[in-house]
C-alpha cells in the first residue's frame, strides 16, 4: 500500500459510468493494437485506474466535472 494511502481515511467512494468504463476498454484496445503488445495496454490501464482511485483520498486535487446530466453526485 502507497505511504500517503496509509496515512488517510478513504470518504469518498469511486465508481464509473458506463461510458467511463467503455472509454478505458477502447483506450485498452487503442494501445494493445497500436504496441502489438497487450502488457503495454494492461499495464497503462491498471496505472490509470491507480491514478484514478487517489480521487477516493484527494478528490478536490481534480476539478469538477459539471456534464453528468444532472447526476446527484459530483463527478469528478
């Protein structure tokens, strides 16, 4: 577990949306077909996600992101 994950409580719950999930497979089959080289895509991917999930600790390092359609949450 990363140092500054163990020295803060998660408050805020991460999820995707349906497009979120769909644009990191294409994004997946983007880098795999363009590498030839599947690792190279999942690597990337799993990195991102990580990224991703610092949201759950840092959630205001992002900015908002206002286009959700009226969702009861604040996306980010």
């Amino acid at each position: 577990m990363p140092e500054w994950k163990k020295n803060m409580a998660s408050v805020w719950s991460i999820s995707y949306s349906l497009d979120a999930e769909a644009d990191l497979n294409d994004i997946y089959d983007y880098i795999a077909d363009v590498t030839n080289e599947s690792l190279i895509a999942t690597k990337f991917i799993r990195r991102l996600r990580l990224i991703i999930e610092k949201l759950s600790y840092l959630p205001h390092r992002y900015p908002l992101y206002l286009s959700c359609g009226g969702a009861p949450n604040e996306y980010r």
